[in-house]
C-alpha cells in the first residue's frame, strides 16, 4: 500500500531587527544556506528538543541537572506517531 504523505507550508511575518536579520542572513549565505532553511532548522531542532534554550554568558557554567519543563503537547503526539511507525 502507497503512503501519501502532504506537506503544508505557511507564511511566518514578525519583526526582527534590521541589522540582526543582515547578519544572520550574510552568514547564513556564507555557509551555503538560505535564512529560510537556517529559521526552519531552528524551529524543527527547537520542536524535537535538539536545541536548548538557555539565557546566560556563552561560557558561563551551568548545573548538570536541567530546569523544570512544562509539558508540551507536541511531545505525546510525537511518542504516538513513533509508536505507529
């Protein structure tokens, strides 16, 4: 049996910094991707907990257990979808 699988696409507008956005948008061009994959790669790393958001000094140490989480309501439709699979 073929799986059919849509893909859907919106379009995300906010506000940002000028400077920032020239920035962010020459080094993305310097690194061969455009700033529209690097915000989507952020954003799907960020969903999948692969990226960790932490306020602080780029070298400041930080304690080995990490700070109390509020549940996400993606997290359990993502343990459903694997347990499908």
């Amino acid at each position: 049996m073929r799986r059919i699988i849509y893909h859907r696409e919106i379009q995300i507008v906010f506000k940002s910094d000028a400077d920032l956005k020239e920035q962010a948008l020459e080094k993305a061009r310097l690194e061969g991707i455009t700033l529209k994959a690097l915000l989507t790669m952020a954003m799907r790393a960020y969903v999948e907990d692969e990226l960790e958001i932490f306020f602080g000094r780029k070298n400041e140490k930080r304690e080995l257990s990490p700070p109390k989480r509020f549940e996400s309501p993606i997290r359990p439709l993502k343990q459903k979808r694997n347990q499908e699979k």
